[in-house]
C-alpha cells in the first residue's frame, strides 16, 4: 500500500471519527461575529457571578403566602346550599309556639316555657329562609347569631320573650374542590377553623406519589399559583388557610434533566420539584470522566426566560415562538471560584447537561484511528517481504 494510500485512508477515518457531541471550539464560535451576522439564533453565556445572580433574580417561584395571601377563617358564615336547623324559645306563658306541642328536649321543667323545632331547610338561591311568623330571613353572608336576632327581633310582639337558636347542620357553600393524583378526590367542607393547604391533601386521602414529585397547584378565581408540595411542609408559611370555592389540583410531575457527553453517566436524570444546582446534577451523573472530559467545556443548553439575561444580551437576544432564548451556558470547572457559583446556579427541568471532549482526547482518538488504519497495512507488508 503506498504512502498515499495510506494518508487517504487515515484522512477518510479521521472525518468518520467519532464524537459525543460538539466540541467547545464549536460551540465557542456561536459567540464570533461571523455567527452573530450569519443569524444565529444561540446565545452562549458563560457562568460568572453576575450571571448566576441575574438568573436568581428573574427565577421567581411562587409562592402561595405571596401569591394567595395568608388568609383568614370563613368564621361561621352562612351560605346559599347550607342547611340550618332553628330552634325558638317562649318564655311563659307561652303565647305564639307554646299552646300545646313542641320538642319536650327544648321545654323547661316545671315550666310552660315551649321550644319548637323548625324543620331543617337550606337556604335557597336567594340566600333567604323562611320562618313561620317571621318571614322571609336574609341568612346568606350572615353568622347563625345574626340570623337568631334577625328572627327574635321579627318575632318580637307576636311571641312572648321570644328566643333563637340557629345551628348550621351541613356545610354546602364554604368548601374547597381537591382533585387530581390523590386516593380520592373530594369535596372538602371548610370550617371557623381555618382549614389550610395539608388539612385539606389529608382529607383527599394524602397523596400517591412520592412527596419530592408532587406539585400542588391552586386556583383561585382568575389566579393559579402552583408550588412544590415538599417547600409546602418544610415552610409552615405556604401552608396558607384555604378559602371557599378554592380548587386543589395534586400533580404527579416527574421532572428529570438529561446528561450527555464526557460525564460518568449519559442518561436522563430524575430531578425533584424543588430542582438540585450543578453541583449536585454533576454528582448525580458521577463527575467528568477523567479521560476525556475538557474541564473548561462543561454547558447547560436551556431555552431561558429573557428576563433571566443579562440587558446587554437581552437586547440582541433572538426569541423562539413561545418566547424563550436559547442559551448555553458555559462552565469553567478549572476555575475554583466556579464550584462556589456552580452551588447557585439551579438545574430546570429539560436542561442538557453536555460535557465535552478535551482536545487531548479528540487528538488520542486520532492517533488511534491512525494506529488502526496504518499498522494492519504495516504488518501486512512486511510479512509479505
């Protein structure tokens, strides 16, 4: 085989030569000039304090403290749908509901005192009961003591000493909806207690899924405010009393990022509603390889929310349909100041972690290939001489 041959050969394998992926020279050029007015659409950042602090600034997560409000108890307001049961005492000598009958448990001893059970009715679409004597009573956005001196006062003339007792028995307007990924979803009444965000996921039957994978989402009216179901027990302050007509969505979300290139593992990575830094990412996917990993090529290829760019790079930023730049973020892991950063900058869901080959390495696969090519040809010759 001549020289010739032999050099064609190696350049042919040298162009088949195998990669893990972009090089950082490659990626380093979607910064030149040439690429910018060629219409490049990425924007390659590199990892600095700056950075990892304008990305905190613009990630802002919701908070259901600051999204909902604290919140307050419903107190003991009545609600159209809710059923009452109303009880009214007569002094004696009982004159309007004592001449004969009435409940013996509300009628004094020794006495002639009467105590008649109304029978239990719901307040209807107007928000209104009605009582014998009384007439139409205005109960919704009332406390039942409000409604017992509503009636006592109407009765007032026509009952001798009238007394009212109103109690709320079933609780049809102040509830909250929970649904989606629990044992079973339900209807869940709210109190003058103040029921909150966990009373509520109890009363569903908790949840089926791990506690790490859960999201718990909120509607309320208009808004929607969603929020990691853990940051919910571990901080006591998003446990926000809930209001009524409050829809609890539970959402099974199995967040993961995927690792490709010179890392100890290539593959995709479960990640936790809360999200991990890098830091952490890299040691869930076991390090750099140290063979072949360039230290100095470590990227995270996101589509990011413009507001999380710098404002000279948001100004030239180039936006996808729905309104994301696509970013790579590059890492310096040679730099000891960036393992400090590194612990800041947090790891989004679908975020590419690639890893690159270091030039070394690129240039040890090319002595193999050359290896492999030229030395069968090599050995053949001189066997054959």
């Amino acid at each position: 085989m001549t020289g010739a041959a032999c050099i064609a050969m190696t350049l042919s394998a040298c162009a088949a030569m195998p990669a893990s992926g972009p090089s950082s020279r490659i990626i380093k050029n979607e910064m030149s000039d040439k690429a910018k007015a060629a219409g490049s659409i990425i924007e390659v950042v590199d990892v600095t304090g700056p950075v990892t602090r304008q990305i905190l600034a613009a990630d802002h997560p919701a908070l259901f403290s600051r999204d909902l409000g604290e919140g307050h108890a419903i107190g003991s307001s009545i609600g159209k749908g809710d059923v009452l049961d109303i009880a009214i005492w007569e002094a004696p000598p009982a004159a309007l509901f004592g001449s004969a009958g009435g409940d013996p448990r509300l009628t004094s001893s020794g006495s002639t005192a009467r105590g008649t059970t109304m029978p239990e009715q719901m307040v209807d679409s107007d928000g209104r009961i009605t009582v014998p004597f009384a007439g139409r009573i205005l109960a919704a956005g009332h406390t039942p003591q409000e409604i017992s001196h509503d009636i006592a006062t109407r009765l007032m003339g026509k009952a001798h000493q009238p007394q009212v007792i109103v109690r709320l028995v079933r609780n049809a307007a102040a509830t909250v909806t929970v649904v989606g990924d629990v044992p079973a979803s339900t209807r869940f009444p709210l109190t003058a207690k103040g029921e909150r965000v966990l009373d509520a996921l109890a009363g569903a039957g908790g949840v089926r899924q791990p506690v790490n994978k859960v999201t718990i989402q909120i509607t309320r009216g208009q808004s929607t405010s969603s929020m990691p179901l853990e940051t919910v027990i571990r901080a006591p302050r998003q446990n926000v009393i809930l209001q009524p007509d409050d829809v609890m969505t539970v959402l099974f979300q199995p967040f993961s990022f995927v690792a490709l290139g010179a890392t100890g593992k290539n593959e995709e990575i479960p990640l936790e509603a809360t999200g991990v830094n890098l830091t952490q990412a890299l040691g869930r996917v076991a390090g750099l390889q140290d063979s072949r990993a360039d230290v100095r090529g470590v990227f995270i290829f996101r589509f990011e929310d413009p507001a999380a760019l710098l404002p000279e790079l948001r100004s030239t930023a180039k936006l996808t349909p729905d309104g994301k730049v696509p970013v790579v973020y590059r890492v310096n892991m040679k730099d000891p100041a960036t393992f400090f950063i590194a612990q800041n900058f947090q790891i989004h869901n679908k975020d590419v972690l690639y890893v690159s080959n270091a030039p070394l390495a690129d240039f040890q696969k090319f002595v193999n290939v050359i290896y492999s090519t030229i030395l069968p040809a090599a050995t053949t010759a001189a066997a054959t001489q």
